[in-house]
C-alpha cells in the first residue's frame, strides 16, 4: 500500500497531479471516496425506493455507541471495529426483526430504536469519556480525511467488493420486492430474507464510509444523488446509473474542496450533493418529470 501512496506522491511532486496529492492521507482519501461513492449511490436507490433514509441515520448514531463499547473492550480507538460494526449490525437488524413483527409502521420503529441509540450512546461517551479523544469523534461524526487509515480503506475495498456482489445478485429481486410484494412472492422470491441481506450489506457499507463521510451526514450522500436522479430519470436504468454517478460526482469534488480549505470532509461532499440537487430541479422542467417513484417500506 505505501509503494501505490509513494507512485501518487511522486507524480504530485513532478507536477502530474495537483499538489495536495503529496500528502498521502490525500490519495487514501481520493481512493475512498472513489470506492464509497459509486457504492453509496448504487445501494442509495433502494433506500430511497423503500423509504429507508431514516434507517442509515440510526445506524450512522449508533456509530457512537459501537465506538464506546470497543473502548470499554479495549479495543484502540483507531481501530474500534468489533464493537463499531457489531453493534451496528445489532441495531440494524432489530430494527428490521420488530419491522416484520410489530404493527407498526416503518418510521415509528425507527424512531422508537433512535432514541434508543441515543440515549445508549450518551450513556456509553461519559463512561469512556478519560479514555477519549475528541478528534475521534469528531472523524466519525463530520468525516475526516487525516483520520482516515489504510486498515480502514483496505476494510472499506473488501466490504465494498463483497457488497457489489451480493447487491448484483439481489438487486433485481429486491426492487421488485420494493414495488410489488405481492407479485415478488409469486415469483418464488422471499422478501423478507431478501430485505434481512440487503440491510445488513446496507450497514456495513454505512460503517465503512463512515471515517469519510461521518454519522451525521452519511444520510445524506446516501439520499440526496438518488432524490437528485429521481427527479429527471424516466425508467429504472436510469436511476441508478445517474445516481452512481451524482454520489461519485459529490464524493470526488467534496473531498477535493476539503483538501484545498480547512473544512470536514463529510460536510464539503453533502454541500456538493445539495447542489447537484438543486440543479437537477431547474433541469426537470427540460428534461420532462421522472417516472420513479418510492415503493412500499
């Protein structure tokens, strides 16, 4: 990995790239956000298709918790990943079991489990608070590119990898199960077990990213491409293809403008991806009203 960092570094000095390409937490940085964009956009179109935005904002909270409980394991703060993604994955699937059980709708049990995972990680922060360090938690709230390690880009390469693959094998099944339950069923398809696999590959993602991107806004880079490309693409193709490329378009442009100000990254890549937002709305009069639409939660 340092000889791949040197190779970007060398043609930054001989003037190939741009100079902030020197610095190799910079080129880690443009490698992540090169993987995390495209993949946050691909699985973005099914959180919005099944109206789960909400969703990634609960397991981006618990973040903060699973952080706590690998500091109280002891676990370095670097590197808090037994209890970061075993928790996470924990919520996520309560959330998705008392979904399938209870009657009650989607946002009620989402909100019901985000306040839980609030309260938790409040709780969790005083308890290791002399084991702390704020920059850590600054890193996981708004994203950091300094933060950034290669343990957690090699993570983020692999989970994204597995995640392209399970997401290509479900896709086509979990967007049917999205807009017709009913008719999935009858195709042999089994909703249930197929939504269990698509939030679990959904979580670990939204961790992996979260070291770029942040708990707070993460919700963000994974909604608005896909709101942005809903409101101009006419068919299913479209959408998905125009939302991988907004969230890589944000991704790319927003940790180039962090590395140029002093500003988290996670919040230059949101305040790109309101932008491109924004201007697909005064494009959709042009271009004609897109044709898709949410499907059930």
């Amino acid at each position: 990995m340092s000889s791949l960092f040197e190779f970007f570094t060398d043609l930054a000095k001989a003037g190939y790239l741009p100079a902030m390409f020197e610095h190799a937490f910079m080129v880690r940085g443009m490698m992540a956000a090169l993987i995390v964009g495209p993949v946050l956009g691909g699985m973005g179109t099914v959180v919005v298709t099944r109206k789960l935005a909400f969703f990634t904002q609960t397991v981006g909270n618990a973040s903060l918790t699973g952080v706590a409980i690998g500091l109280l394991f002891g676990e370095p703060i670097e590197g808090t990943y037994a209890g970061l993604y075993g928790f996470c994955l924990i919520i996520a699937l309560l959330m998705t079991y008392v979904k399938n059980r209870a009657r009650v709708s989607n946002d009620t049990v989402i909100g019901v489990v985000l306040a839980q995972v609030l309260g938790i990680g409040i709780l969790m922060m005083v308890l290791v608070t002399k084991q702390f360090n704020v920059h850590q938690i600054e890193a996981i709230l708004f994203g950091s590119l300094i933060t950034l390690n290669n343990n957690d880009l090699i993570l983020l390469i692999i989970i994204s990898m597995i995640a392209m693959v399970v997401g290509a094998i479900i896709f086509n099944r979990t967007m049917l199960s999205s807009f017709n339950p009913i008719m999935a069923k009858t195709r042999g398809v089994r909703p249930v077990l197929i939504e269990y696999v698509f939030i679990a590959v959904l979580t670990v993602v939204i961790v992996a990213s979260l070291k770029l991107v942040g708990a707070l806004l993460v919700l963000v880079l994974m909604v608005v491409p896909a709101a942005g490309a809903q409101n101009i693409a006419k068919n299913l193709v479209q959408f998905f293809w125009l939302t991988i490329a907004f969230s890589t378009v944000s991704t790319v442009i927003g940790l180039l403008a962090s590395g140029v100000w002093p500003i988290p990254t996670g919040a230059s890549i949101v305040l790109v991806a309101s932008i491109v937002f924004y201007s697909t709305l005064t494009l959709k009069p042009l271009l004609g009203k897109g044709e898709i639409q949410q499907g059930q939660s």
